[in-house]
C-alpha cells in the first residue's frame, strides 16, 4: 500500500506536514476540522503545497521526521522544488 508525505500551506503562514495512505480523505479531515487534526483546527489549511509517494509507512514516517526538521526557509524550498527530498 503507498503512502504520501505531504505538505500543507495553512493560514497564518503555517506549514504542516504528515502522512497519509489516501491524500484526498486526509485533506478533508483537515479542512473540517477534525478532532485527529489539532493543527489544522487553529491554522486551517489554505492548499496542498507539495506531496511524496512512498512504498512503506517505514519510509513515510521517516520522510515526515526529516521535513518537520527542516527550518520554514528550507521546507518552502522543498516545496518550490519538491525533487530536491532524495526518498
């Protein structure tokens, strides 16, 4: 089953990152609000920034840990260039 790391432009200039086995349905989640989005309830979501399809959930949490390292200057790079995060 693939997952997909993603990336999210939120209000107020935030970016969230996560993953997910179906991109669409998590979206949504995040867009209403859901109680397993607590994030997204403060800043809601403006639009998909970038996104990664992965084999495993293995690789997807580790690709999720590397973003949520990264300094905003560098995910807003990654997300201008999405082929420069070596899966």
């Amino acid at each position: 089953m693939p997952y997909v790391v993603y990336i999210l432009e939120c209000q107020q200039d935030k970016l969230y990152t996560g993953y997910t086995t179906d991109l669409e349905r998590r979206y949504a989640e995040h867009v209403q609000g859901s109680s397993k989005a607590k994030f997204t309830r403060a800043f809601p979501p403006k639009r998909i920034a970038a996104s990664w399809e992965v084999s495993s959930k293995s690789l997807a949490m580790q690709l999720e840990y590397r973003i949520k390292k990264m300094s905003k200057k560098e995910k807003l790079a990654l997300i201008t260039n999405p082929a420069q995060l070596i899966l």
